[in-house]
C-alpha cells in the first residue's frame, strides 16, 4: 500500500516569502524525488493563492519514511522554510486505496 503525506505551506507576507518558499520547494523536490522507496515527491503552488503550496509525498511503505528522515538535506528545510511562514505546516498522512480492481459501490 503506498503511503502518501500532504504538507500544506501557507506563506507569510513579506516580500520574498513566495519566491524563497517556491525556489526552496523545487530544490527538495529534486533531492526527495531519488531517496530510496520514494514513488515521488510533488510540490504544487494554488492557482487562486499565491501564498498556499502544497508538497505531496509517496513513498512504498510507512517505512520508507526513514530514507527521506536520513537524508542530511532534511535538516536544512524546516529552518528554512519555517520562518517564511504565515502558519504551522498542515501535516496529513494518508494510505493510498488500491484503485487496481473493480469496485461494486452500494447503492
């Protein structure tokens, strides 16, 4: 079952915040994208809200989680990305339903 986290980075107000948060984002990305057992790692910027991202991260197992928390990059985000924040990240952890096969839904 492939084990998915959702962050959701609001921005603050100053000036720099959107192009520090979006260059930063992109950066992890190509770094996260070759941890071991990491499907992907997406970044997204909201189309009505310039100040909302969001990172979507895949992995094969909640284990793999351990490889992306090794990587010495790791340590560098949040002391980067924190303060350029107008709130708290919104952490959610979710497991990926299996779309492989047919489903009867009740009716």
């Amino acid at each position: 079952m492939v084990y998915t986290l959702t962050v959701h980075l609001y921005a603050n107000e100053h000036p720099d915040s959107i192009a520090r948060i979006k260059a930063k984002l992109i950066e992890a990305a190509r770094i996260y994208r070759k941890d071991k057992e990491t499907i992907d790692w997406l970044v997204m910027q909201d189309v009505h809200d310039p100040r909302a991202f969001t990172i979507v991260e895949r992995f094969e197992n909640e284990s793999s989680q351990k490889y992306h928390l090794e990587n010495p990059y790791w340590k560098t985000f949040d002391p980067y990305v924190v303060p350029l924040l107008d709130k708290k990240m919104d952490l959610r952890r979710h497991e990926e339903l299996d779309t492989s096969k047919d489903v009867e839904v009740p009716v």
